[in-house]
C-alpha cells in the first residue's frame, strides 16, 4: 500500500521512520518532506494546502493513506475534502474531519466542549474586541498570573502568561486591538494560571475506541533551567516519572472516556490521534489543550518506544478494531534533543552547512526538521532543524546518548539544550 504522509518536519520524519519499517507499506511520500525524510520515502513537491493537487497526486501515485502532520491542514478540512470525493472517499485519513478539527483549531470551543463534558481544565472566559471594556473588568479581579490565549492557530506562540493587571491589559490590546497574531486573535481566552508539571497524553481513536500511547514530557523554553521565550519545543521524555497508574487511571475516567462520549455527542467525525496536553496538579489532572495530531518533538521521543507496527495499529483504525489491538511499548526510557538555529526563536540565519551527522552513534536516531540540501550540501532551513532521540535502561543514560550526539551535529550557531530531563530527576544544569 502507497502511503502519503503530509509535513515537513521531525514529526514527519519519524512518521516515515516507523511507517518503513511494515511489511505493508510499499511506498512512503512525504509532501514537502525535508533532506532526511528522503531516506525513508520520496519527497514530493505538492501544495499541501491545495486540496485539488494533493487529490491528483493522490490518484496519479495510487495513495490508500494519508497521515497528516501538521494541524492547519486538519482544520482547513482536508478529511471532508477527501471523504466528500466518490472516487477519492476509499483513501483513509489519519486526522479528524474539520468540525473534530476545532478541538485545536478554536481555544473557546475546546474550553466549551470542555465545560460540556466536565472535563477538568482551568476557568476561563472568552473575548472579542467589541467585550474589551468587560474583559478589561474581567482582569481586574483575576488572580495573577494569569494566561491570554489567542483563539485560532498561532503556530504556538499565541499564548502570554501575563503577571499583573498592567501586563495583562496590555496583552489584552496587543492581540484584540493590534492583531498581533492576526485572525488567530480576533478572540482570546482568558483563563485562570495552574500550578504545577506538565505531560503529554497521546491516543489514536475512531471515536469510540482508543488506544493509549506512551506519554511525553516537552520542553517549550529555549533557555536551560525553563527560561527564556517559548518555542516550539526543545526536548522530550518518554516515559514521564509521575504518570503513575494512578494519576493514568484519573486520566482515562476523568478526560479520555468523557472525551470520546463528547465527541459521539456532539458527532465530531473523529479518525485519528488526539493529543491532551496535561496538568498535574498537586496529583490531579487538569486539561490544558488538545490538539488534533501528533506533536512534535514528542512523536520522536514515543514513537522509538513503540514496538507494534504502526501501520497495522492504522489498519485496526480503520477497521474498527482498536478495541482488540494490542500495542507493545518498549520499557526503556527515550529522550529526545532538538538542534536548533542560532537566534531562533527569533531571528536565525538559513543556508549554514551542517556537519558531524556521521559521528552519532548508530543506535541514536536522527530525525530532520528543518533541513535541505544545496548542491550536494546538507544545510540548515529553518528555526527548529535535527532531533536526536536515545534510548536507556535509565534516563540518565538515555540523556547521557542524546546529549553526546547532539554535540557531535554541529554548524555554525547551533544551539541545544543540555538539561532536557534534568527536573524530572530533581537537577537543573
């Protein structure tokens, strides 16, 4: 069977990665795809967000399957677009249809749907500009901090934890009266700071019946210790220490089994992987988000733990069998570091050679994010460029791995963190 992976980056990399490894999968296309994502499949110069040339290369290259990486081509609606399509409806598409789509795709939806359900997540309130004066009211008495998300897709950056009123207020003109992220924030969510540790909960569901993947911790801060600007994600753990069974056990019956009944519901066509990104306070779970796909870099840190072929676990998606499907995850610890361009998360320079990629260790995956080649060249193309992944019987040995091949991958300005998982063993660098 053809398969048709949609994206770009790590994530997708190491979607090809797994997908090669079946016996099913004769071909593997990625659109755009990167420089590594070569080695796994065929790169494919294809217009993601143009529906009508992914169906013709769709047709043209016989594709049964399409995974879709990223979440903007989810809620453009490219599962209805497909399913709506007599000679194009046979192909399976792992991702929701647009109006499950809105679980990421809308803050105040996801909030309402929240609500709806009685799924734990922080109070909230949502404006528009024409509400400014009542969410300036709202602010003034809010605890602090407290956090301003802009509705829509933001390509992660549309989220400010403000500290006190004044810096609220001012966010508050930024993103309603500046656009500052432009329709993303036509609407913002104001929503009450909780404290404590995240983690990350990934499923594939039919909307009926899931399977439960391993979990992940990400590192947003660019700087070591968590400071600095966020990003779009520096590091990864999987396993992750505090999600015992008996926090995972308060995660099933207070959001995964609501989740679904919500979706049947409000029937929210769902075929795909649900990411909750979660709380855990004082050893409770508090809903932050969903998004509607895989993240990334947690794809590279839990698909290396997935020992199960993932083309067969699409399959049983597709067949309505996932009830019945049995996933093997490795025991051991991955960890995950990601090589980023100097200057990012701001502004970084392109087109610098990278070099050292022959030194990694065979058993340290590499999956490229934002590379290319020039002339024969490998070089870097954007903020975010190569994940190494390592695995250990400890994570301390799993991060000693990562963090030695990290270090091997160099050009020029390159920068990684260093203390990826160093608080989930109680040491910051």
């Amino acid at each position: 069977m053809n398969v048709l992976i949609i994206g770009s980056g790590g994530r997708e990399h190491a979607i090809a990665w797994k997908l090669s490894q079946s016996e099913y999968c004769d071909k593997i296309f990625v659109a755009p795809g990167n420089a590594g994502t070569a080695q796994y499949g065929t790169t494919a110069a294809v217009d993601v967000h143009n529906f009508d040339e992914l169906a013709k290369f769709a047709t043209d290259f016989n594709i049964m399957m399409i995974v879709v990486g990223p979440e903007n081509t989810l809620v453009e609606g490219i599962h209805d677009y497909f399913q709506g399509s007599e000679y194009l409806k046979h192909i399976l598409v792992i991702g929701p249809k647009k109006a499950g789509a809105m679980l990421e795709g809308s803050k105040d939806f996801c909030k309402a749907f929240f609500q709806r359900y009685n799924i734990p997540t922080a109070a909230y309130q949502t404006f528009t500009e024409d509400t400014f004066a009542q969410a300036t009211a709202y602010l003034r008495s809010h605890t602090f901090p407290a956090v301003l998300k802009a509705d829509g897709l933001a390509a992660g950056k549309g989220v400010i934890i403000a500290q006190d009123y004044d810096e609220a207020v001012d966010a508050l003109e930024d993103m309603l009266r500046n656009k500052r992220f432009g329709a993303a924030s036509s609407k913002v969510v104001i929503e009450e700071y909780l404290e404590g540790i995240e983690a990350s909960v990934f499923i594939l569901t039919d909307g009926k019946d899931y399977v439960l993947l391993p979990e992940a911790k990400d590192y947003k801060r660019i700087g070591e210790g968590d400071t600095g600007l966020n990003t779009g994600g520096m590091g990864a753990v999987s396993p992750v220490p505090f999600v015992d069974d008996v926090f995972m056990q308060k995660v099933k019956e207070r959001v995964i089994e609501p989740t679904i009944r919500g979706m049947q519901e409000d029937k929210l066509e769902y075929t795909g992987f649900l990411f909750i990104g979660l709380m855990n306070v004082k050893g409770e779970p508090y809903v932050i988000e969903y998004n509607v796909r895989l993240g990334d870099p947690e794809t590279e840190a839990i698909l290396p733990r997935i020992k199960s072929d993932l083309f067969e676990l699409f399959r049983a998606l597709h067949d309505h069998k996932l009830s019945e499907f049995k996933l093997e995850i490795d025991p051991r610890t991955a960890t995950t570091v990601f090589l980023v361009s100097g200057g990012y998360p701001e502004g970084f320079e392109k087109g610098k050679e990278i070099s050292g990629l022959e030194n990694v260790p065979s058993d340290v995956l590499v999956f490229h994010a934002g590379t290319k080649r020039v002339n024969g060249k490998l070089v870097n193309n954007g903020g975010r460029v190569i994940t190494v992944t390592a695995l250990g019987d400890t994570m301390e040995e799993a991060l000693e791995k990562a963090n030695a091949a990290a270090a091997a991958i160099t050009w020029q300005d390159r920068y990684y963190r260093h203390d990826i998982g160093f608080d989930l063993r109680g040491t910051l660098a």
